[in-house]
C-alpha cells in the first residue's frame, strides 16, 4: 500500500526518527504522567510544555474498523476498498492509532482483535507504522 | 470597526442564563439561489454575487432601510477549493474586477462585500461594527447575537454561505503528508468529519445495538423536508423521493458511511438581520428572539474522539443550552434542528438534547416511528443538510418560518413557539435557542 510519506518537523522529529529505527515512542508528560499521541506542542490533558519522550511496547487491539472504497487522498486510490481501523494501545488505551491492517482483507476485521505494531518501508531508511492482527 | 466582542464564545459550564436573553431577535433573512456549483462563467452566480444577493433579500425581508444597518458580520471561509487551480493542480486565471481574485470567488470579505453593495445599489453606508473572523455559522450566529446584545450594532446583518466550484472537492495530491495530517493522510483517513463519526457511529452501535440500516428511515425523510424546502438543492435539482431501498444498496465511500449519508457541497449563501429587542417590536416581521447561544471546542485525547467524548460534550452542550435560554429543558423545544453534515452524528444530538424523550440508545426506534412534519414528532423539519445540500442554514431558516408560521408544507403541527439549531460536529459547534417570546 502506497501510503503518503509524512514529512517532519522539529517537534515531531523524533517521533519519527524512532519509526525509522523501528521503535515506538510517545510524548510523556513530566507534570501529569500522561501519554501522548499524536505529538502536540502541550499536554493535551494539563497544559504541561514540559514533555518527554518514552517508549512503548506496539500491542494494541482493534476498536472499530472502516472501510474505504473512495477516497481523496490520490496516492491510496489504487488500494480501495482497504480497512481504515481505530486501534487502542494496551498500555493506555486512551491512546489511538490508525491502521490498515496489512494482511487482513477489507471488511474481514473481526473488532476487538489483538494488534502489533510493524514498520513499512516507504523509501529507503523511512518507515512508518502500521499494525497488523496476531493469530 | 474591528471592536471586540466582550461575551464570547460561551464555551464554559454553569454560565447561567445568557445575559442578554430576549434582547435580541432576528428579523429579517434572506437566501441567494443555489447551485451545485458556480460553473465559471457566470458571473451573477458566483458566490460574491449570491451574497449580495442573500443580503439584499434579507434586508428586503426586514423592511428597513439599508441605511438602517449598522453591523456587518461574516464567514469569509466558503469551504470550499480554491480557485487559483483545479482539482488536478492545473492554474486558472481571476477574472477582471471585481474578481480578481479570490475574494468574490471562493471567499468574501466585509471589504468585498462593502463595495460589492454599493456598486448594486444596496449601499451600507453607516456601518460602526465589521467582523470577519467567525469560521461556522454556529459560532457566527452566537457571536451576532452576542454583538447585538453588547450594544455593538443595533442591526446586525450576519453573512454565512458554501462555495463549490468544479472538479472533485478537496482531492489531496502528492505523496507526501505534512502538518497535522501525518498522523491521518498516510493510512487513507480523509480530512473530513465522514471518518470520525464513522468510527463514534460503529462504537455507538456496538453500545446500544443496531446497525447502519437503523438510519434509512432518517435520511429518506431528510430528504422528504428538503423537497418541501423551494429553494433547497433537490427541490429545484433533483425532484424525487429517495426509498428505504434506495439507502440500503448505496454506494459506501468510507464504510459504513456511504453518499446519502454525506450532505453535497453546494453554490448557495444566507443572511439573518439582528436587532434589538427594542428595535424589533417596530419592525415589519414577528420578532424571533435568541434566548440563549453557546459554544464547543474540545481538543480530541488522541487520534480519534471517542463516542464516549461525543456523549460528554453533546451532554454539556444540551444542558447549557437550555440553561442559556431559560429553558426547562427538552418540554420547551418545539422545533429541532441538529446538524447533519453527516447521517452518522446527528442522533448524538437528538439524544443529548432528549429532544421528545429520547434519551442515549433510543434513537434507532425513534428513527423508525413517525418523524414527518405532520406527525407526533417533527424531527429536522429543515430537512439539514442531507436535504437541501451543505447550505448549512436550512436549519436555520426553517426555524424562522416555522416559528412565523410560514413554513408552508413543512409547518408542523404541534406547538412551534421556540426553536435550536447548531453546527458543526461535538467537537467543536455553536447552538443558539429562538423563541417567539422574550422570556419562557
């Protein structure tokens, strides 16, 4: 699936630098403890600029999946029909991810199904994630 | 000029009753005719030539002078594309004056939309108060409302449309992501509202029960209303019923939801006149007063909100609406309109505002009993958007007429002295609350 490459910036580096090295990490807020995904300026939940990074382990499970069969997004018209999925993180399920789901055919995503993080190849030394079911 | 508005948003809980409840009325609307899409070559359908035109109609509909007219407020924002380049990113060359630009084309400014009246004869030569920074009527209509009751103008004209030009809407090209988008476009999640609520709609039916098909009784009678609305886009486009058949083989765009789910962007403006109490009890219509307005903005924990965030906030938004207005609650709201920019979200509202009794689950049977304006429970006499096209002020419009009583074949039969309505999504929407009378 030709997904559309994202292009970093300096906050979001190294999120993305982590990717490429197939890790997972998330913003942690030093003042409330919270996860954050996606990468924001502030804490969403207390405000807090005071943010870190932390790694996590790429377990999560399946929340409700859709199914493109149109879309706007040109580089995915080729894919369609494909499964959109909203997928929880085990570690704090507040957290979520989209995800294709590389494997699975569209409309055969059973929800509530448990999910692993892989890392997809977009150019050379650029990755991004997606997830994919655990038997 | 440029003054700020002191009240506004009204977005925190326990604000109590709006402050200037019942000082404040609408008196005057006006809608432009109404196209699929301006098609490049006319230049008296553009959309800066129907905001001239809504504006003049609501004027028109008022009775008072133009010259009467001392605030001016709108959404420069059409939502539409731009028109620099079609949909292919193909260059397209302005137009000579007054559209040289985007301003006119796509947009419009006070500062258009100034020289653009005087140049047709309807000049608003004594304007004291301009505001051009709302970006929904939702929050456009709290805001006037909010302006007029803090004494800023005492006849607001208020300016809220939908541009569409040709080619495909909102088409991303390219390969790459950026900006917020990174964490969506790459996995084919499409900038719109569809995808969210598509997800909130699938959690909502894993809670309650049901399915996708539970919402055909909705949209076949959105478009029922819409049909019944003259100047609505299938009332002069497309002249016929859609069926329960007709929703259930769709064609999907995103699973579940599929085209009849999803309002169709349209060419079409609208203007409301403000007043004063005072000034509105001398005026030519029957005063529709703004009880109460309020507002959302709630930033999303993650990537997707929840259904459990939609259920908080539209809680939230229910319960200080009617705080605002002075209202009992849901016994006092004869006419609702929630939005329906999408089929999947509008029964969040319904049930937040337990509007006929209808609390959270029910509103798949309530769906599938006797909405039609002529019966028991009226619901979205405007027939939204899924029924005239993304105008957006269908909603509002029909809350004027049925609280006139001018509604026509639409005019439900039940009690119909207050009326709300609002925009956009849960998380983040303006409502306000109309009434016939100055305190209930």
């Amino acid at each position: 699936m030709p997904k559309t490459i994202p292009v970093a910036n300096e906050l979001t580096k190294p999120f993305w630098d982590a990717i490429n090295e197939k890790r997972l990490v998330l913003q942690h807020c030093d003042d409330c403890g919270k996860l954050q995904y996606p990468i924001r300026p502030k804490c969403w939940q207390c405000g807090s600029e005071h943010l870190g990074w932390r790694e996590v382990e790429g377990k999560g499970h399946i929340l409700e999946t859709m199914v493109v069969h149109d879309t706007r997004v040109v580089r995915r018209k080729g894919d369609v029909p494909f499964n959109v999925s909203v997928v929880s993180l085990d570690e704090d399920p507040t957290i979520n991810f989209l995800a294709n789901l590389p494997g699975t055919p569209a409309h055969e995503a059973p929800q509530g199904a448990a999910v692993e993080i892989l890392y997809e190849e977009m150019e050379p030394g650029t990755f991004i994630h997606d997830w994919r079911i655990v038997s | 000029m440029g003054i700020g508005v002191n009240g506004w948003p009204r977005t925190a809980e326990d604000l109590g009753r709006w402050e200037h409840s019942g000082q404040v009325a609408i008196t005057g609307y006006g809608v432009s005719n109404l196209d699929r899409r301006w098609d490049g070559v006319s230049m008296d359908k553009t959309y800066g030539a129907y905001a001239i035109q809504a504006l003049q109609r609501a004027i028109e509909d008022s009775g008072i002078s133009p010259d009467d007219i001392d605030g001016l407020m709108v959404c420069p924002d059409a939502a539409g594309d731009s028109w620099a380049a079609d949909d292919r990113g193909t260059p397209r060359s302005y137009f000579d004056p007054p559209y040289d630009s985007e301003d006119g084309l796509t947009i419009v400014t006070t500062n258009w939309l100034i020289k653009g009246m005087e140049r047709e004869g309807t000049p608003l030569k004594n304007l004291t108060f301009i505001d051009d920074e709302s970006s929904s009527i939702g929050q456009l209509t709290g805001k006037a409302a909010q302006a007029v009751g803090e004494g800023k103008a005492r006849n607001l004209l208020m300016l809220y449309g939908m541009g569409n030009v040709e080619g495909r809407y909102h088409l991303e090209e390219g390969n790459y992501s950026s900006g917020g988008r990174v964490w969506s476009a790459p996995w084919g999640w499409m900038t719109s509202a569809m995808m969210q609520h598509a997800f909130v709609f699938m959690q909502y039916c894993t809670k309650y029960g049901g399915s996708h098909d539970n919402l055909a009784p909705f949209v076949v009678n959105q478009r029922r209303n819409g049909l019944m609305t003259p100047w609505g886009y299938y009332a002069q486009h497309e002249q016929y019923q859609i069926t329960i058949e007709d929703y259930l083989t769709q064609r999907y765009v995103a699973w579940p939801n599929g085209l009849l789910d999803s309002d169709r962007p349209v060419n079409h403006v609208a203007a409301f006149l403000f007043s004063t109490a005072d000034r509105a009890k001398d005026m030519k219509q029957k005063p529709i007063y703004v009880l109460g307005h309020v507002q959302a903005a709630h930033p999303s924990k993650s990537t997707m909100a929840t259904l459990e965030d939609h259920e908080q906030w539209t809680d939230s938004l229910a319960r200080r609406l009617y705080e605002a207005a002075g209202a009992r609650g849901p016994e006092d709201l004869d006419v609702f309109n929630p939005y329906d920019g999408f089929a999947t979200f509008t029964q969040t509202y319904l049930e937040a505002f337990q509007w006929h009794g209808v609390k959270r689950g029910d509103a798949f049977d309530f769906y599938a009993g006797d909405i039609r304006v002529e019966g028991p429970h009226p619901f979205n006499s405007s027939g939204g958007n899924l029924g005239n096209g993304r105008t957006r002020t269908a909603m509002y419009t029909d809350i004027i007429e049925q609280l006139r009583g001018i509604a026509g074949p639409r005019q439900i039969q039940l009690r119909h002295d207050t009326g709300a309505c609002g925009q956009v999504t849960p998380g983040g929407n303006g409502h306000i609350f109309l009434s016939v009378h100055q305190n209930l």
